[in-house]
C-alpha cells in the first residue's frame, strides 16, 4: 500500500475533526499518533497558534513520542524572549516563509539555529516548519511576527531523516489539519473572548445560543457589590494613566477575589464590581456565603496591602465599600434587538447596591443583608434597621468584623 493510500483515512479524519467541537490538544496528539502508525517518524511535533486572551498571547501544544501532549500559554511581553529571538518559528512568521527544513546529519546538515543544536544533541537528524496562513483568523502576533494562523514543527530521529514520501504526506496532512485547527482554534477563542467579557455562565449562555432579548433564567446566587470611593474627584484631580492604575488595583483587590473563590463577575459598572457565588440547592447555600466570606477576608487584604505600598510611594490611597446579598437573581439579556447585554436584575440586585451605598453613611467597609449574616452569625454584627432608598420596609444591616477593615 502506498504512503498516499495510509495517510487517506487520516485527511478523512481531519475532515471530522473540523466539523466537530473538539479539544486541540486531544486532536493534535491523535494526529501525531495516527501518523507513527502509518509509518511517518515523528519524535517530537509542536503546534503554535496567536490567540487572544488577556493573559496570553499565544498558545502551543507540545507532543513527544511515548508521551501525552501539553499544553502551554506565553504570556504577554513588551519585549521578545532571547529563546524567541533566535527561534527558525520567528524566522518563518517574520519572513512569510511557508516551509522550512533543516537537516541535522548528513551531507545536507545545516544548524543555523541555537535551536537546532540542542535538537541535533538529543538525536533529531531532520526538523521541518510549515505555515499556514488561516483568512479572517485573529490579526494577533507571537513575540512580534505576524502569524495569522497556525505553525506546526515536526521533527524525526530516524537515521536517514524524513524521506520524500514523508514530506509529501506531512505536506498533504498540512492543508486539512489547518481547517481542523481553524475550526478548534477559532471555537477556543470565542470562548476566550466571550468569558473575558461577559463571565464563565454567561459567556456560555451567549455560545448556546441564549442571543436574543429576553433570553434568561432565574437564578439564586449570593451576590457582591462593591463600589470606590471619590471616584469621580479622583478621576478629575488625577491623570488619566496614574487614575486607570488606580482603578485596575481596586479592581484586582474587588473582582478577584470572586474569581478566585468560584464566584463569577458580571459586570464592571464604571467603577463597581457586581459579582455572584450562584447556587442550585438550598443545601448549597452555606457553601457560597463561605466562598464570599472569603472572597471578603482577601479583599479586604489586598486592599490593604496594595494602598500600604502605594502611600509609601506617595500616591493616593483608594477606598471602597462592599455590600452583600442573598436571593432570586433575574439572570439574561437586556437592551434593544441590536444591541444586549448579558446581566442580572431584580429586587436582590436593586437591594445590594442600596446596602453598599449605606456603607457611606454608616462609615462602615462592609454591609450585609439579615439572610446573608445568618448564614455566620459569629463573623457579623448588627448595625439597626435602615430604609434602603427604593425599599418599602426598613432592613436590618450587619456590619463585617474584622480586625483588618479599611476606612469606609
């Protein structure tokens, strides 16, 4: 049987893998595997794809044989790492060169690159990049290229190095495990843009199909609301970088927490951060209200701390409230036909901002609702009954103790 015969069910299989919604990892490794099967000698293979996230620039996966694929993310830089400098892959994206093979033994033996060498020593005889240029994929660079789609590396240790077979079938592989990555990659990265954005739940709400205006369900949940202080004199008096420095501290101080303790961000309003710890089960709650507890402990913490080293810079401290609730939450699209958004209202919604807004008055850093203090009676105190503006009946208010409370 020819090599073109062996690698026919492979292109089969590529074409289900575009049509699907598969994970680019699992894809790659079956792909490198499949093609060791048939005779093509791969040791090593890495695929490398710009993305946009806000942490990373680009992801690759890496495959060795004998072993399971790995996923790695590069994080942004504003300059370009040594490695990356001196990297054939930044040669190929920077020159728009579609394949590149450099033969590591015999007479045809080229190193040209730091890279190389190190393959050569671990016993690679032949190493092949191919491009593939993707229309209408991200216009996001690696390190400074200008990649606008996918690059895969292959790399063999057989003896005599790939022969023509295998490079006329890694050649014809290329073009449909493009498409495949295209379809995978592109997916990966709506999913990216859309939980950057709009949050885990809501971001897959959108990706279901949840579009139009009235979309929704209800939802209970534990929900935060924290606002800053003097924002718009500080936003007037400050300059405009020295201000969104500011902000993006108190924010890191305010939304991460949520994050990092199972709760979702909805939404940034101005300079408030409405999040929720949602629930499904009565049984459930208990265990919301202690990932908002701490959600609480570590605000308050990185607060602190962040507004210690910025007066020892002599730069202004910032200050918040937070306000806490439990309840029904109206969660889905809102707006007109054109133009949505994907957010939570109701009267537990509306109540929350009216508690963090009584931490102003009451000079307190912390305010919670009667149902939320419940759920840990030894961590809260009453403060009295309070009309909440918008609210028939006064609620009682409890305040946060802790021994670490910044100035409301």
């Amino acid at each position: 049987m020819t090599q073109e015969a062996l690698i026919a069910p492979i292109r089969e299989w590529l074409v289900d893998q575009a049509l699907g919604d598969n994970d680019v990892v699992e894809m790659f490794e079956t792909l490198c595997m499949r093609m060791v099967a048939v005779g093509i000698p791969i040791k090593r293979a890495r695929l490398l794809w710009p993305t946009l996230h806000p942490l990373f620039q680009a992801e690759t996966v890496s495959w060795n044989r004998g072993e399971k694929a790995v996923l790695e993310q590069f994080q942004h830089q504003e300059n370009e790492s040594d490695a990356w400098k001196a990297s054939p892959l930044k040669f190929v994206i920077e020159n728009n060169v579609d394949v590149l093979r450099r033969q590591l033994s015999g007479q045809n033996e080229l190193v040209d690159f730091p890279m190389l060498e190190e393959l050569k020593e671990q016993g690679i005889t032949d190493y092949i990049v191919q491009a593939t240029e993707l229309s209408g994929y991200t216009s996001r660079t690696v390190e400074g290229g200008n990649s606008r789609g996918i690059v895969v590396t292959w790399a063999t240790d057989r003896p005599d190095g790939f022969s023509s077979d295998d490079l006329h079938s890694l050649q014809k592989i290329q073009r449909r495990f493009a498409v495949a990555c295209k379809t995978v990659v592109q997916s990966r990265i709506s999913r990216n843009i859309t939980t950057t954005y709009l949050g885990n739940r809501a971001g897959s709400s959108v990706l279901d199909g949840k579009i139009r205006r009235g979309d929704g369900e209800t939802t209970s949940a534990v929900v935060w609301y924290s606002d800053m202080r003097n924002s718009t004199s500080l936003a007037e008096s400050m300059p405009p970088d020295d201000y969104f420095a500011m902000l993006n501290s108190y924010f890191e101080a305010t939304a991460e927490p949520v994050v990092n303790n199972g709760g979702e961000v909805l939404e940034f309003i101005g300079d408030a951060v409405l999040g929720i710890f949602p629930y499904t089960k009565q049984s459930e709650l208990k265990s919301a209200a202690k990932a908002a507890n701490r959600a609480l402990d570590q605000a308050i913490k990185t607060a602190a701390e962040a507004n210690k080293e910025r007066e020892a810079k002599g730069w202004e401290r910032y200050k918040f409230g937070i306000g806490l609730n439990v309840g029904d939450v109206m969660f889905g699209n809102i707006g007109i036909p054109s133009r949505l958004s994907f957010s939570v209202i109701g009267p537990t919604i509306n109540e929350v901002a009216r508690i963090e807004n009584m931490t102003k008055f009451l000079q307190q850093p912390v305010l919670a609702s009667s149902k939320f203090a419940s759920l840990d009676p030894d961590r809260w105190k009453s403060v009295g009954e309070h009309k909440l503006e918008g609210v028939l009946d006064p609620a009682e208010l409890f305040s946060f103790k802790c021994s670490q409370a910044m100035a409301a």
